[in-house]
C-alpha cells in the first residue's frame, strides 16, 4: 500500500487524475478486500463454537465469550465509514456461511468432544443448516442494535442455544 500512495502522490501533484482516481479506487479495493478478510476469520471463529455448542449440547462460559466477540467484532468492521452502509448486506450471509461453514467443520473436530472425532466423523454429525440458521440469526441482530446494547442481545440469544439456560444460571456441566 505504500508504493500506491507514493503513486497516487506524484499522479496528484503531476495533474494526472485519472491515474490518482484509479489509484483511489484500487485502495478502496484493498481496503474492502481486507475488512472482509477480517470478517471471514471472525465468522469462522463463531461458527466453530457454534458447532462445539450443537455437538456437546452446552455452552461454556469461554465458547460464549468467543461467539460474542466474534459478532461484536464482525458487527463493527461490517459498518462502512459513512456510517449507513455495510460491506456484507443483510442478504449476502448464507453464501459466505456456506463457503466458511466447511472450513469450520474441521477446524472444530480437533475440539469437538476433546478431538473424539476427525474430520471425516464430525462432517457427517453436523447439522449445517442448523448452524447457518443460528448464525444467519446473529447476523441479523447486528443490523438492528446499538453497540452499546448489542452485547446484552447477544447474551440473551445465547441463552437459547442448547446448554445455554446452564450457561445463563452458572450450572454449567
């Protein structure tokens, strides 16, 4: 990025502005390009305790705390800087789900039931439509809370997941 912006510098001050907006747009193409980077490595973080959740039928106080930052993390790089735009539309998830989704199935069986399972095993033992309807879920409620009160909806969510009232009332197993 800093032989475009030594670039876009000289297009500028050389009065060729074509070059520097093609400069500008390749940035923004980079830019974009990494926050959904970013977005990607947090939504297959989430969907990997998503898939320990729905194999062991419980929520640890860790697994919880790594959905809920993975969502918080993804809701705050998926806002655009004006503010009122997304990078991700609330409708173009489930293709990226999709896509991660196989990703995290092996990823999860080194953790699944302490590595039980390879990844083999653990494909055939994961409801994938499941786990895209739950996260497809978080998804949504990061277009229709604040920051500030995100968190709690999270957490409420959470309790529904299986293992989650446990969770909620400390009576983890």
């Amino acid at each position: 990025m800093t032989q475009e912006l030594i670039d876009l510098r000289a297009s500028i001050l050389e009065g060729r502005y074509e070059d520097a907006l093609a400069i500008v747009d390749e940035l923004d193409w980079m830019s974009k390009k990494a926050t959904l980077r970013s977005i990607k490595s947090f939504l297959l973080r989430m969907l990997i305790h998503l898939i320990k959740n729905q194999l062991e039928q419980r929520l640890t106080n860790s697994w919880a705390a790594s959905i809920r930052g993975s969502i918080v993390e993804i809701k705050d790089l998926n806002l655009q800087d004006n503010k009122t735009s997304y990078y991700v539309k609330q409708d173009e998830w489930e293709t990226m789900l999709e896509d991660i989704l196989e990703q995290a199935v092996r990823d999860a069986s080194v953790e699944v039931f302490n590595g039980a399972y390879n990844s083999f095993q653990l494909s055939e033992m994961v409801d994938r439509n499941q786990i895209i309807l739950i996260a497809k879920s978080l998804l949504d409620l990061t277009y229709n809370y604040s920051a500030k009160e995100f968190p709690a909806v999270v957490d409420d969510y959470l309790t529904r997941l299986p293992g989650g009232e446990d969770w909620q009332f400390g009576r983890q197993r």
